[in-house]
C-alpha cells in the first residue's frame, strides 16, 4: 500500500491525467499528453457515475451527472459516509461558493486522511464543476475504498484484482485475461467470473466468442439482476472502441471481486470458526456422553444388587418362578445390553482421551465416582451377588412345591368336609319336631338314625385334616396360622355336631313317648265325643222341636215325654266330666313336658269348648221348654172355652137363618092372595129379620177371639162363621130381592095390563121349570121352559134370547125378566154379533177367553162344549190358554144355517 501511495506521489505532483502508466510501465508511453481521450472520459463518466449512485442508493438519494452534482460538496460528504461507515464533520448548509468550497475540502481532508496524496486537485475546481478533476477525483476514491484492498496471495490492488480474474476464468479456455482492456473485450471475462460463482444464473455453454454484443449485455443485465451490480458499462462503447477505458473497466470488475470475495472472506472465517466449535462440540458431547453412560450403568447397577442379595423368600410357588423368571429375564434380557454398555463406555473413553491429545485440548477427568476403574469395581459386586440367587431360587422352588401339595390336599379335604357340615349344626338344633305329628316324628328318627351312621363316616377325614395341619406346621408353611385356625374349627366344629346329635337323638325319642301317649288320649277323647255330641244335638233339636197341639190330651202327652228326659241329665252330666277329664290330661302332659301342641285331635273335628257350649245350651233349654209346655197347656184350656162360647150361639143362628129362608121362598112360589098381600108379608118378614142383626154381631165378636187365638177347628157345631155370614147375606137380599120383584111385577102388571090370573099363569110356568127351586131358572130350565110353550129355535137363536133375558150374563132367568120376555109384543132376531159381545162382555173386553172364564160364567156342560169346540187364540196379545170365541161364534151362527 505504501509501495502505491509513493509511486502515485512520485509521479503526480501536479497532474492528474487520467493515464495507468502508475500502474503498467509496458504501456508508459499511451497518451502522454494532458488530454483525455473523449471515447475513455465518456466511459470513465458513466461508469463512475454507476459506482457512486450504487453506493448513495444506500443512503436514499443519487446523482445525474458527475461535474454538477457534487459542487455543493453535500453528496460528496455522503458518499464518502457510505463508502467508509463513517461520520464525516457537519456539512455546510449555505448556498454560497464560500460555503461549497468549505463543503468540498471537508471531503477532500477525509479522503487526505486516510493516506490518500491529492495531487493538483483542489475544491475550487470541483465546485467549479471541472470535469477532468472531478472524474480524477472519483477515480482516487474508487482506488482508496474499492481496489487498494483487495489481496490475493500476497499481491494487492491492481495486481491482486488482476491475478484474482486470472485464478477465477483460469478453467474457461476461451477465456484468457491479461489486462484491464481489450481482455474484456468479447465480454467472455465477465459472463465466466458469474458463471464461476453461480453457474445456475448463466448458461455459459450457448455462448460465442464472436457474438461479444450478447455476452456483454448477457453479464451486465445478470449482474444487475441478480447480484445487485448497476450497469456501470455500454456494451456498444467497449465493442466500439479499440481500447475500452481501464479505470472504468477496473471499477466495473472490482464490484464482481467485491460481491463474491466478500461472500467468500465469510464463508472462510465462518468455516474456520466452525471447525474449531465443531472440535470442542464433538469433545464436549462425548465428555457428556460417558458422564451418562457412568450414571446411567452405575444407577442400574446399584438398583440390581440389592434384588440379587434378597433373599426372603415368597409364599407362594407362582411368586417364587415369577422370581426365577425375572432372574432369567435379567441374565437373558436385561444383563448383555449392560455389558455392552460397559465396553462401548470403555472404548469411548480411550477414543475421547485421544480425540483430546491430538487437538491440543487438555485430558478428559470424569467426575468423582465414575472413572473406569469405579465402575469395573461396581461390576464385580454385581457379579457377586448374582452368584448363588439362582440356586437358593431352585431350592426355594422345591420347598414351596412340596408345601404347595400339602396346602391344596388340605384345602380340598377341608372344603369338602365344610361343604358336607354346611347346614348341619342349623338342622341339628332344629325344633322341627316341638311341632309335628307323631307319624312326622317317626320320620325324623330314621332320618336321623341315618345322619347319625353318616356321621360316623366322615369321621376318618377329620383325623386326615389334622394330621396334613400338623405336616404343613413341622414345614414352616407360611399360611399355618391360617391352616391352624380352619384346622381348629372343623375340630371344633366336629365335637359339637356330636353333642348336637345326642341331644337331637334324646329329644326326639322324648317327644314320640309324649305323642305316643297324647295320641292314645286322644283316640279315647274321640271315641267317647262322639256318642255324647251326638246325644246333645239330639237333645238340642228335641228341645228346641215346634210343637202344634190342639187338645189338652196332646200338650199333656208332651209334658209326660218332657220329664222323662229331664231324670237323664245327671247321668249325661257325669259323661261329660269325664270325656273333659280326658283333655285335661292331653293339656297337662303338654305343660308339664312344654310339647308344642301345633295339631289338633286327627280323630274327631269336637273340641272341649264345644261341648261345653252344648251342654250349657241344652241346660238353658231345660227351662225354656218348662215354660213353653205350661204355657201351650193354659192356651189349650182357654181355646176350648173360646170353642164352646161360639158352637153354642152359632147352633142357634144357623137354623133360625134356614128356616127364615125356606119361609121366604114358600111366600114368592105360593101366590097367596095378591101381589100387595104377598108384599106386605115380606115387610115383616123384613122387619123381624134386621131385629135379629145384634145376635148376629156378638157372633163376629166370638168368631174374632177364636180367630186370633188361631183355632182352626170346632167339634162342638158344624157352623162357620162364614156359613153363617153367607145365609144371613143371602137372607138379607133374598128378602130385599123378593121384595123387589113383587113391586117390578107389580109395575110390570099395571105398564102392560097383565091380569092377576096370567100372573098367576107365568107364575106357575115358572115355578114348574125352577126345578132346582131358587126362585129362578137356569140356561136349560128356560130352554125347556121355551120348547114347552112351542118355541122352535138353534142355538144362535136361543142365545139371541139368553141375551135379552139375562143381560148380565148370569146364566139365571129371574121371574122379572121372565115376566118382561113373556110380555115383549116382539121377539128381535140374534145375530153372531151379538154373541161375539156376549162372550167379550165374559172375558172382561179381551179379545180372547180363558177356560177358566167360560167355567166361571157358564153351566157345566155349556162351559165344557165350548171349551171343547174353541180353537187356541194367535193374536198379537195372546197368552198361555186363550181361546178363540169369534170364530167360534161365527160357526154357531153357520151350523143354524144349515
């Protein structure tokens, strides 16, 4: 560098002239003279103009031509702030020239400052906007900031720049740079530096030698595009001009140098860095590896001796095997990745300690405990304890198994033997018996004597428990406290089952003595019950028998029967007592030996009680029949007074009633004298008749006491009072009706003229044909009495009459009417119509006749023809029996015709 400063010092002292003979002695004589080439100074401006605006980018501004824009000093300041990183004095901010003079040397000093020689450029010339000493300027700059730094393999500047592209394009044959000119011309230099660096960015295989156009711009765009490099050149300036300008094509290479060195210079600082972390990494990880490998074997270790050196050994055979199968598991398993373990932290170690002495670094020390040769020891005690588990397990194992045998014999024995006594204890102590019969009780003694020679049986595995109890405890078996206890229980359990046995032996054969016994007192209880309820009932019903007498003779019978029966009482009595003394011998054995009667006597339903309550009922109906019998004696005596009081009025009555009667019918039949003397006879008769009416109604009086004292029967006359009552209501209105046709005859002779004589006449006739002697005539007696006086007549007709002369339908004729149809001066015609009505008028407007209705109304014989000739009635409102008389009349009427 000073080498540089002092040639430049050397060789301008006044001048700056823009020529490289500083630099390339070979060319000294090139353009000697003051002057720049105007093809060199239009390059040199654009490209310085590139470079410096690549840089004020940084700080956000640029400039647009070289001479103008840095008059002021102001972008000078900055750029030289960017291209160094550091703080230049504060700027002037005047307009003057005063100002931008002061502005300008600020620049200059700086660039004076940092062993830069300025020869003949001064910051009038600047400010002035001289182009030559601007561009001289610049190019200074670019020297000091961009190109006198770079070195390569111990040259600098210029030549390190120019070895720098030669060592880069050395494997592009086509390529060959020599200098910073017309070497760079084809523009193969630039497109193989990128493509040296990134190869990716262009395809140097499709490029030609003889198209330098292409190439040029093909470098210039990529490197602006993608490596961020302004196009500080014209591609047509340099293809154009025989020897393109040097600076400008140094200042342009040095932006390449820049963007991949400087990647480059990071990359190998960044490399060397590493190597040396990546070496202390390496041993640190390894230090770190082996301090946990130690710990980690050395824990496994510590936790694995002590489950080797146990030995307390388990209960139970399963525990014992799971035990040699974890051993197993741990030599086969869990041991070789340890031993493994082991060796690789050996080697690891002695490959650390090497790794360490080769790189200079200090030997490896392992913290306290964990040093090899620690755990070797560590390894040994492991070895140890191993030896000897295996075999104490073995012997274990046979000890247990043997115990094992023993202990499940046992269960099994055990647990049949407590299934067998399950329940046992419970029917032992059963009471079953305080309450059954005594063919029950039979039954539960051969059921026990059974259990009893079971029990004998299973006496021989008792004895077997015991001794494979004592077996296991001589063993040392760890469950025989439990084995003890069960072994106890069923011992135990044993002699009270025999206890039990006896005692339910001893209880049962004492109850079937006790119900051997209540059963024969019971047998004889039923035996003699049985007669003697029997007795009472009877006696009961004969007590309390309804009797009905009518005669003093038949209640005094009764009386008789009565007393015979009260002299057996005492006799009964004694009976009872003793059928009683029966039971409460059955009561007492049942206090005495507490047998829990629960069934009745199987030989009779009769209990105690009931014959008691007999008993005391046939005792209280002793009296009751006394009483009664008294009592139907009293009534019996006064019924037979009540009996004589009537038979004696009524003897009298009856026959004074017949004979007034008699009297009666002789004066209507006689015809003494005439009609007004017959009826003045008949009024006293009247009279004498309604005086006896009081004889009469003292006779009610009787006939009323003997009615409520219920007598139905009177020895002493054959007059009811109903007979009576019917003779005088018959007396009464055979006087009142006699009397009444004796005044009709009277008006019947004074309407129609008849004379006394034929009166007397009809009287005869009538009397002739009253055969039955009524004071009327019958339906036959009047037929006959017609056919007599020369009627000829059917039945049609005959009823035609009937239903004049007895309007009523009585089937009797009174001599009224008789008088009234012997008189008529014509006779009317009957029709079937009329008959029709007749019989409606008997069944009371039905449309139908019951036989018992034609019974009722007619004679006999009339009655049962029709009944015989009538067909059964079909209308809507018919009922059983009813008989048709419309059309039976309707026949009658069609058999006249014939």
């Amino acid at each position: 560098m000073d080498h540089h400063h002092h040639q430049q010092q050397h060789h301008h002292h006044h001048q700056y002239d823009g020529g490289e003979n500083d630099y390339m002695p070979q060319e000294d004589d090139w353009d000697r003279d003051m002057l720049l080439d105007p093809a060199w100074e239009k390059q040199q401006r654009k490209t310085f103009t590139a470079w410096c605006n690549s840089h004020l980018r940084k700080a956000g501004t640029q400039i647009d031509n070289i001479e103008e824009d840095f008059r002021d000093g102001l972008k000078l300041m900055l750029l030289l702030e960017v291209i160094s990183g550091e703080r230049l004095a504060k700027p002037e901010r005047g307009k003057m020239r005063v100002h931008k003079i002061s502005n300008v040397n600020k620049a200059l000093d700086f660039i004076a400052s940092k062993g830069v020689k300025l020869v003949s450029i001064g910051a009038e010339e600047i400010v002035d906007g001289n182009a030559k000493m601007t561009l001289g300027m610049i190019w200074t700059i670019i020297l000091r900031f961009a190109i006198q730094d770079i070195s390569v393999e111990e040259t600098s500047a210029k030549e390190g720049l120019l070895l720098w592209c030669q060592r880069k394009t050395a494997p592009y044959k086509n390529v060959n740079i020599q200098n910073f000119h017309i070497s760079w011309k084809d523009g193969l230099g630039f497109c193989a530096l990128i493509h040296r660096h990134r190869p990716e960015l262009i395809d140097y295989g499709k490029l030609r030698k003889d198209d330098p156009m292409t190439n040029l711009n093909t470098a210039f765009d990529v490197a602006e595009k993608y490596l961020d490099i302004p196009k500080m050149l014209d591609a047509e300036d340099i293809v154009s001009t025989l020897r393109p300008d040097e600076k400008a094509i140094m200042t342009y290479v040095s932006c390449y140098y820049h963007a991949f060195s400087g990647k480059q210079k990071a990359e190998t600082a960044a490399n060397r860095i590493c190597k040396v972390l990546a070496v202390n990494q390496e041993n640190e990880q390894l230090m770190e590896d082996y301090e946990k490998l130690a710990s980690d074997l050395l824990e496994w270790i510590r936790r694995t001796i002590p489950w080797l050196e146990n030995r307390v050994p388990e209960n139970t055979m399963q525990a014992m095997q799971q035990k040699l199968e974890d051993f197993r598991d741990y030599r086969r398993l869990h041991k070789p990745p340890k031993v493994q373990e082991k060796c690789q932290l050996e080697i690891n170690f002695n490959t650390l300690q090497t790794k360490l002495r080769l790189s200079n670094r200090p030997a490896f020390m392992p913290s306290e405990g964990k040093m090899v040769s620690d755990i070797s020891n560590a390894w040994g005690g492991l070895e140890g304890a191993e030896k000897g588990y295996e075999e104490w397990l073995l012997n274990e194992i046979r000890r247990l198994e043997r115990l094992d045998h023993l202990a499940e014999k046992f269960r099994q024995k055990a647990a049949i033997h407590e299934a067998w006594t399950d329940g046992k204890e419970e029917m032992l102590q059963d009471k079953d018996f305080e309450t059954a019969t005594l063919s029950e009780i039979k039954a539960l003694l051969k059921k026990h004597e059974a259990f009893e020679s079971d029990l004998a049986a299973h006496q021989d595995r008792v004895e077997q428990i015991a001794a494979i109890a004592q077996e296991l405890n001589e063993l040392e078996y760890y469950d025989s406290p439990s084995v003890n206890a069960r072994c106890q229980r069923i011992c135990d359990q044993w002699d009270s089952l025999g206890v039990l046995t006896q005692k339910r032996s001893e209880a049962l054969q004492r109850t079937e003595k006790l119900l051997e016994t209540i059963d024969q007192l019971y047998l004889e209880f039923a035996k003699r019950a049985a007669p003697f309820n029997n007795w009472m009932e009877g006696a009961m019903e004969d007590l309390q028998d309804t009797f009905i007498v009518h005669t003093i003779e038949e209640i005094q019978g009764l009386s008789t029967a009565h007393e015979q029966f009260k002299a057996t009482l005492p006799e009964a009595d004694k009976e009872r007592q003793a059928i009683l003394g029966i039971h409460n011998e059955i009561a007492k054995i049942v206090q005495t030996y507490h047998v829990n009667m629960a069934g009745t006597n199987p030989y009779t339903t009769i209990n105690p009680q009931e014959i008691n309550a007999k008993w005391d009922k046939v005792r209280q109906l002793v009296p009751q029949r006394d009483q009664a019998l008294v009592e139907e004696h009293a009534r019996q005596q006064n019924n037979e007074r009540l009996r004589r009081q009537f038979a004696n009025q009524a003897n009298v009555i009856g026959p004074w009633i017949q004979t007034k009667m008699e009297e009666i019918g002789r004066i209507s039949i006689e015809m003494h004298g005439t009609l007004e003397d017959q009826l003045t006879h008949l009024r006293q008769y009247e009279k004498s008749i309604v005086n006896y009416k009081p004889k009469i109604d003292q006779l009610e009086g009787d006939h009323q006491l003997i009615q409520e004292a219920l007598i139905f029967d009177n020895k002493h006359t054959n007059y009811t009072m109903e007979h009576i009552r019917v003779g005088w209501e018959q007396l009464l209105t055979t006087i009142a009706r006699t009397i009444n046709e004796i005044e009709n005859q009277i008006l019947t002779r004074d309407a129609k003229g008849i004379s006394q004589d034929q009166m007397n006449e009809f009287r005869a006739s009538f009397n002739h044909f009253d055969r039955k002697r009524t004071g009327m005539m019958d339906a036959e007696d009047f037929r006959a009495c017609l056919i007599s006086m020369g009627y000829n007549m059917g039945e049609a007709e005959f009823s035609r009459i009937m239903s004049i002369v007895d309007p009523n339908r009585l089937g009797l004729i009174t001599f009224q009417a008789f008088i009234d149809f012997m008189s008529r001066e014509t006779a009317d015609t009957d029709t079937a119509d009329q008959v029709v009505a007749s019989f409606k008028v008997l069944a009371g407007d039905k449309n139908y006749i019951l036989a018992d209705e034609l019974r009722r109304e007619l004679p006999p014989d009339q009655a049962e023809y029709c009944i015989a000739r009538m067909t059964p009635y079909s209308g809507p409102d018919t009922v059983p029996g009813a008989l048709d008389y419309m059309s039976f009349s309707t026949a009658l009427y069609g058999e006249s015709d014939l």
